[in-house]
C-alpha cells in the first residue's frame, strides 16, 4: 500500500489553493478510500496552525485545525524516538526542525514525503520525495 506522510508545505498548498494543491486532494482522497496510508507530524499541524493564525488569523486556524484532525489520515505525536531522530536530520541537512519532524515522520513509517517547500530538495537523495505541482497524483 502507497505511504505518505505530509509536510506543512503541502497542507497549507491544500488549504489555500496553491501549487500542489491539487496532489494533495488526490492523495488525501486514496487515503480516504482506503488505498494509501497517510500521516502527518502533529509538529507539522501546529506549524500549520501558527502560519493560518497568521495569515488568516485565529478563528481561521482553529477552523482548519479542527477540520484537518477529522482528516482520515494518522496524526503522529512527536514521541522521543522522533524527536532524537528530527534533531539527527536536523543537524545534517539545512532544513528547518519542523521540515526535520516531517521527514523523520516519513523515513520512520517508510513513507513518501509530500511537499513544495524547495528547502527539503538538499534531502531528495535520502527519502523519496513527492513534490507538489499543479498536476494531479498518478
């Protein structure tokens, strides 16, 4: 069965109408359906909800915050395990902790990581990599 696991990036593309967001909606929608197993970092949901408050403010992201934990996928807590991992990934690529949360969540459930977010292009090599495009998902 196809894994994937989300990063901010991709979630927030979903959520405003961005490049990529029409991946995302494929994805999440074989999730739904049963032919794909999807994650996201709950460090990832709250980098999520900062950016909306943000941006979109409060009563926004406490909106989406609350649709996307009714979302069919796995909300993985940030255990010590993964958090000893994410600062691994941290302190060998140039990427932010949130994006290290995203990619160890994906490398520990042997998933895809499905992202725009160009920063995380210096770990394509080490863990597959789905980036976001206009284009819907195969």
């Amino acid at each position: 069965m196809k894994k994937v696991a989300f990063d901010a990036c991709a979630i927030l593309a979903w959520l405003w109408g961005e490049r990529g967001a029409v991946l995302v909606s494929e994805l999440l929608r074989e999730v739904a359906e049963g032919r794909a197993w999807g994650a996201v970092c709950s460090i990832n949901l709250g980098e999520v909800y900062y950016r909306t408050c943000r941006e979109k403010g409060p009563t926004n992201a406490d909106s989406d915050l609350q649709m996307l934990r009714k979302l069919p996928w796995q909300v993985v807590p940030a255990s010590d395990d993964l958090v000893w991992a994410a600062a691994r990934l941290k302190a060998q690529y140039p990427i932010s902790y949130a994006d290290a949360f995203a990619l160890a969540c994906a490398q520990h459930h042997d998933a895809v990581l499905v992202t725009n977010d160009p920063e995380l292009v210096s770990v394509e090599h080490g863990t597959p990599v789905l980036w976001g495009t206009d284009e819907a998902a195969d």
